[in-house]
C-alpha cells in the first residue's frame, strides 16, 4: 500500500530536507584528504545538533551502527565510518544520509571527488548525477517506476557502465523505506505507478565495470565485486500535481 502524504507533512519532510542538503553542501568543505570516515560521521551529528527535533535516521535502524554511511571507491553504500579509515587524494567518497522529523523521513546522497581524480572516475560521478536527474523529470503523477528505471539504466549503459541490480531506491515518509521500491533499471510503463502526494526516493547507484557485488564481514558494506569504481547519488521526490518537487534540494 502506498501511503499518501498531507500537505503539512510534506512541508514537515521540506524542513528536514533543507538541512539534508545543507549537510552536503558543506561536507564539499570538510572531505578532504587526510581525513577520516568517522571525521564525516562526527561532522554530521555535530551539524544535526544545530536542528531541533531533528535525528540521524540511519542510526539503529536494523542494526546499523553509525549516523550515516561512508562508502569509498569500489565501495557502493553502508560503508561504516571508521576513525582508521583515511581519505585519500583521488579517491571518491560516497555519502548517504537520512534525518528524522517529526516522524518522518528523508534520504539523500552524494558522491564527492577528492583532490585530482582520473578522467574515466569524474565521468562516471557525471554520468551518475545526470541519470539521477533524468530520473527525478519522470517522477510524476501516473509514470510508474519502470519509467523511471529505465531511462536511468538507458543514462549510465550508453555511457559504459552498469546499474547495481541488488539495491533500489523506495518509498519513503512517515516510514524510511516503504512501497513502492524504484529500481534504476527495468521497462518503461512496468512497475507501481505514482500516487499524488506521495514520496520516493531515487538513488542511482553505478558501477564503472558488473554491477554484481559482495558484502563485506561487518555486514553492512558493500563492494563492486571486480573492485571498479562506484557512485551514488540520491534525492528524496514528492510526486505533486505540478510535478516533481525535490524535498532534499
């Protein structure tokens, strides 16, 4: 069942959104090398403490144990932070976070590049963005999710490189993932369809080589399996009567 949303509740996940994206935008200053993952994981809750009411969603939930995930290179998403893990020139830093407000939700993520980063991995960042965007234009009153899916997949095959099939983007508000999942590939018109005022959360996430991959041994982590590079990026869409609206921009 997908759930719509009110108007206020939507303005609730507006406000929470705002200070998603704030977070980000700062992290740009604050990733840097030398630093560590769990530096990024500290800045964020010192940040969210600014926020009244506000909490790091990811923390706890089924387990995790950290406030956001820190994923590098040919890692994917639910990279831990780690006071040993060190950034490195070059490399690509993938962070996603979520923030609770007043009982509800929103999901976001970007995926930075460190100092001098090779041609083939500033690319793939690019490539990875623009699928996203073209993503969020079909999210609208109607489209299904297959729409959706599919013109990213479209986006990042054409440009050599592949879609992670084993996580999808979701539903999200008053539960952090819920109905419908939203896959980033597939067949237009396949799929739920979307619901007004409603909330999705779409999030490419892309592989330079086989979009196959392995969980690392604390769990969480997972990893490109021919160890090629990845990127995530990931907003959180109501789905309104004039369109897309991006609750974390």
């Amino acid at each position: 069942m997908i759930e719509a949303l009110t108007g206020d509740e939507l303005l609730v996940m507006r406000e929470a959104g705002k200070a998603a994206a704030t977070a980000l935008k700062k992290l740009r200053k604050v990733i840097k090398p030398g630093i560590t993952t769990k530096d990024i994981e500290n800045f964020f809750e010192n940040f969210l403490a600014r926020y009244p009411g506000m909490s790091a969603a990811f923390k706890g939930y089924k387990g995790y144990p950290a406030a956001l995930c820190v994923s590098i290179n040919e890692e994917i998403i639910h990279g831990i932070p780690a006071a040993e893990r060190l950034v490195a020139n070059g490399d690509l830093v993938s962070v996603d976070l979520g923030i609770k407000y007043k009982g509800l939700y929103v999901d976001t993520a970007y995926t930075y590049m460190v100092g001098k980063v090779p041609p083939q991995a500033r690319k793939l960042v690019a490539v990875s963005l623009k699928s996203l965007l073209f993503g969020i234009k079909r999210a609208r009153i109607g489209a299904t999710v297959g729409d959706i899916g599919s013109c990213i997949q479209e986006c990042v095959e054409t440009n050599g490189f592949s879609v992670i099939r084993k996580f999808v983007g979701h539903g999200i508000g008053k539960m952090l993932h819920c109905a419908p999942e939203v896959p980033n590939f597939g067949h237009t018109g396949s799929g739920a369809s979307l619901v007004e005022n409603t909330a999705i959360a779409i999030e490419p996430m892309v592989s330079a080589g086989g979009y196959d991959l392995d969980i690392l041994s604390d769990g969480w982590t997972a990893k490109t399996k021919d160890n090629s590079l990845s990127a995530h990026f990931e907003h959180t869409v109501a789905i309104t009567k004039k369109g897309p609206w991006v609750l974390t921009a």
